[in-house]
C-alpha cells in the first residue's frame, strides 16, 4: 500500500460487546476527561458537568456528583440519573442545572452519547457576544457549519425542565452550542469526543478574541473552510485528538479507575 493510501487514523473506538464492560469504560473515560478539565482550569466553584448515556439504561445517564472536585473525580463516585431527575446509583446530590440542560439534550438527541459544559473564562467571555465562531485558523474549521448560537436562556440559571427542552430544541443537530451570556456546549459519540470538542472549542474561542482584540481576522475561504472540517470535524477525529490527554491521565492518576 502507497504511503499516500494509508489511513491518517489508524486506530478506532471499539465499545465492548459486554454491555457491563462498556458501562465501566464510559465510567472512567468520564472520570478521566473530568480531571483533565480540572488540570485545564474548567472548573469554576461547583459548576460545570460531563454526562454519558448508560449503555445498559439508554434512558439514564452518569455524571459528576454535585461540589466534587474535577481533578479528584474516580469511576465510583459517578452518579447515575434518570430522564426524572433521580439518583439511581449514588449517594451524592446531582446539579440541578446539569440534569435539566443535558437530560433534555440526551433525550432529544439520540445520536448524543455524551455532552460536556463548562463555566470556562474564554467560552464565557464569548458567549457574551451572542456571534458564532468564525473560520480565522485551521482549528476553527472543526466547527464551520457544525455549531449553533443559542440566546434562550442565556445568562440564566436553568433550573426548570421546559427551559432545559427549550435549550435543547434549538440543539438539534451539530457539534457544539454557543449559550450566549452563559457558555459552551459541546456533544459526541463517545466522551472523548464530546471532551475534546469543549477544550478545543474553549482554545477557539481565546484564539479569536485575541486575534479581534488586535485587528480585523481574515477569514478563510469557504472551499477551504469546508475541506478542512471535513477532514478535522468528524467523530472519529474528535475522538482520536483526545488520546493524548488519556493516555497522560491513565499514566498520572491511575486512581481515576477506583
């Protein structure tokens, strides 16, 4: 085979056969993308959720419990919740706001396996602007087309159900969501995805503040644009460019798995 014939990717995500094995291994990739958060800086007092769709109870999801730290989060001390908003595995409270906004996504959005939000400074400091990310960088191309501005809601905290199905009726399809005067949403397949969609956006987001606090960015041509997120912005490179940062959490907190 042709050097030029050979896969840019040439691994993939094989979930388990055993229905069990999957739910442990979605359990620690939460685990692991929360602490990478926390090293990133994400977390912001007691805000902030990773979720990812149970693989034995479709209908429920796992996600960080209520005032733990990111960088100290293990496999058991997850929480599973229902679409009613009630613990079915755990004893620590869940965050109102990450069961209204991202039960509603999981249950509009069947292709959703996993979503991912945040309190970060850049995505916040965006969102204020109510505008889209704009094509100025190859990286930004992994969003052209594949993100939504969402203003309902925004800036308000999201305690009742319907606010969270209002918020995810304008989530429809796509990557990612600008909450404007709130944050970042992002979603994927798999939670490394979902995981690398938010920080990359994140990074996006401080690229282009930086570059319209200096001038004027030139934006890249559509053509362009287009091509590069066809080769950067589908699932299975969302979840390839998270691999290094598991492969350094698995190394350095290898606690995460308890």
């Amino acid at each position: 085979m042709a050097l030029t014939d050979q896969p840019i990717i040439s691994f993939h995500p094989e979930p388990a056969d055993d229905p069990e094995v999957e739910r442990v291994n979605r359990k620690a990739k939460l685990a692991g993308a929360l602490r990478i958060f926390g090293r990133l800086g994400f977390g912001e007092g007691v805000a902030g959720h990773i979720t990812v769709r149970d693989p034995i109870q479709p209908d429920h999801f796992w996600v960080n419990p209520f005032g733990k730290s990111f960088r100290l989060m293990r496999s058991s001390d997850l929480l599973l919740v229902n679409h009613h908003g009630e613990v079915v595995v755990g004893d620590a409270p869940v965050n109102r706001a990450a069961f209204v906004l991202h039960s509603a996504i999981h249950a509009a959005r069947p292709d959703v396996i996993a979503a991912a939000h945040s309190h970060s400074v850049y995505g916040k400091a965006f969102a204020s602007l109510g505008i889209p990310l704009a094509p100025i960088t190859q990286d930004s191309c992994m969003f052209y087309g594949d993100h939504t501005v969402i203003s309902e809601q925004g800036g308000a905290v999201v305690f009742e159900v319907d606010a969270g199905k209002e918020f995810a009726a304008k989530f429809p399809t796509g990557k990612a969501a600008i909450h404007q005067n709130h944050g970042l949403f992002t979603v994927g397949e798999t939670v490394d995805e979902a995981a690398f969609w938010f920080i990359t956006m994140e990074r996006n987001c401080q690229a282009q503040l930086a570059a319209m606090a200096a001038g004027d960015p030139i934006e890249i041509r559509h053509e362009y644009a287009q091509y590069t997120f066809e080769q950067t912005g589908h699932h299975l490179a969302g979840w390839f460019s998270f691999q290094p940062l598991w492969q350094e959490i698995c190394s350095t907190d290898p606690e995460l798995f308890d």
